[in-house]
C-alpha cells in the first residue's frame, strides 16, 4: 500500500502552470489616453467658445434697446411708463445666446466630426461661461449702474439712457440650448454612422449567405438527386420478372 501524497505543512497543492496561458488583458490601457485626450480637447473646446462670450457682450450692449431716464432735483424717472425697452433688451439678448450657440457648435463640428460626451459637456460649460461673460460685458459697456451719479451729471429734466440689465436670468440657457439642438441636428445629418452588425455564424444559414454590402443572398432550391419516379419504376420492374420456375 502507498500512502497518500500530502503537501508539507497542510499546504494545498500548486495548481499547474500553463506557459502557453497568455496574460489577462489589461482593459483600462487603451482607455486612458484617448479619455485623457478628449477632456483636453473638451476643456480647449470650453475654453474657446466662452471667451466668445466678449462678442455676446459687444452685440448685446450696440443692439438692445437702453431704457430711456429723467430726473429733477429729488428723483428719478422713467421717461416712457408703458414702453418696453426692458423686455427688449432681454430678447435682444435671449436672440443673439442662441444664435451664438449655434454658430460655435458648427464651427466645432466642422473641425471635429465625432462626438462624445467629453464634447458635449463642454458645449455647455462653454456656452453657459460665455452667456455670464457676455452679460457682464454688456452691462460693463452700458451706462453706468450708478443712477443718482449719472442723473447729477445730466442734471434735471435731461433724458439719459438707464443701466443696461438682464431682467430674465433664464436668457443665460439660450446658448447651451442653441448648441445642444444643432450638435443633435448635426450629428444625425453629417455624423459617422455605425457599421451594420454581423449576423451570427448560427443564423447564417437559416437566414442565407451575406453578400459584400449586408444584403441576403437568397440560394435557389437545389434540386433533389433521386427523382421522385425511380422508385416506382424499379418496383414495376421486380413485378414484372416471373419467379424462376421450380425443377
């Protein structure tokens, strides 16, 4: 009798190595770089478009209309009480976010043609910085906030053009919004498109060969070896043989 072989120690036994077993991949690798060169690429793209922002101001600030002021000795009015030189201001604005959203993105989508989220984010962070820039600009251009200050300089009874403000906040989503609608409308008229999938090798033969573009070649019946008639023409012809006859 031989006894059990057991490890030393109680140690479990090695399991045995393969040399032919090839190392598991290392799946993050090839991911890292090209998400690293996307976030550079998203926080450039970021970047440029809110310094545009300085534009937004400069349009701003020469096309709203500014809302007319008089004073006298003790306080300030509005000169026109039913005019709407405020509402005008924030459509003025609201207008020119959103034309500016879509004129960044397809310019960012005619030097870059892929999408990503990378670039989607930074369409919006861009457009969002660059609407707050261009509503500072256009106030920093405008008359001056100080309504007393710039009502003594003009001294009474003389019209002067009120600070140029923002009323509805909300104008500041134009750009992102304007930039999130043509990047869509781009993407699915001129983006790259998916490659077909491929049919599976088990389905392959139910459903016909591929042809080179994707389509399915239909194979023509084949036509069965042994016709149909064989059989009843052999059987006729041991039916009609006589039975050797008995000596």
């Amino acid at each position: 009798m031989t006894a059990p072989l057991t490890p030393r120690d109680n140690q479990p036994p090695e399991e045995p190595r393969h040399p032919e077993a090839a190392p598991a991949a290392d799946h993050g690798g090839p991911v890292g770089p090209e998400l690293a060169r996307e976030l550079r690429e998203g926080a450039l793209i970021a970047l440029l478009v809110a310094v545009t922002g300085v534009l937004l101001g400069l349009l701003w600030n020469w096309l709203a209309p500014h809302v007319p002021l008089v004073a006298d000795t003790r306080n300030v009015y509005l000169k026109n009480t039913e005019g709407e030189e405020s509402i005008g201001a924030d459509g003025t604005f609201l207008l020119l976010a959103f034309a500016f959203g879509v004129l960044t993105t397809a310019v960012v989508f005619l030097f870059r043609r892929r999408g990503g989220i990378p670039l989607v984010v930074a369409l919006v962070v861009g457009g969002l910085l660059g609407a707050t820039l261009g509503w500072m600009t256009g106030m920093w251009l405008g008359p001056t906030p100080d309504v007393v200050a710039h009502a003594k300089q003009a001294g009474p009874g003389v019209v002067f053009d009120g600070p140029l403000r923002l009323q509805a906040k909300g104008a500041l989503l134009a750009w992102p919004m304007g930039a999130m609608v043509t990047q869509l409308v781009l993407s699915a008229l001129f983006g790259p498109r998916d490659p077909m999938p491929e049919v599976p090798y088990w389905l392959q033969g139910q459903h016909g060969e591929q042809g080179p573009e994707g389509q399915q070649v239909e194979q023509a019946p084949q036509e069965q070896e042994t016709p149909q008639q064989e059989v009843p023409d052999r059987l006729r012809e041991h039916h009609d043989r006589k039975p050797p006859a008995e000596g």
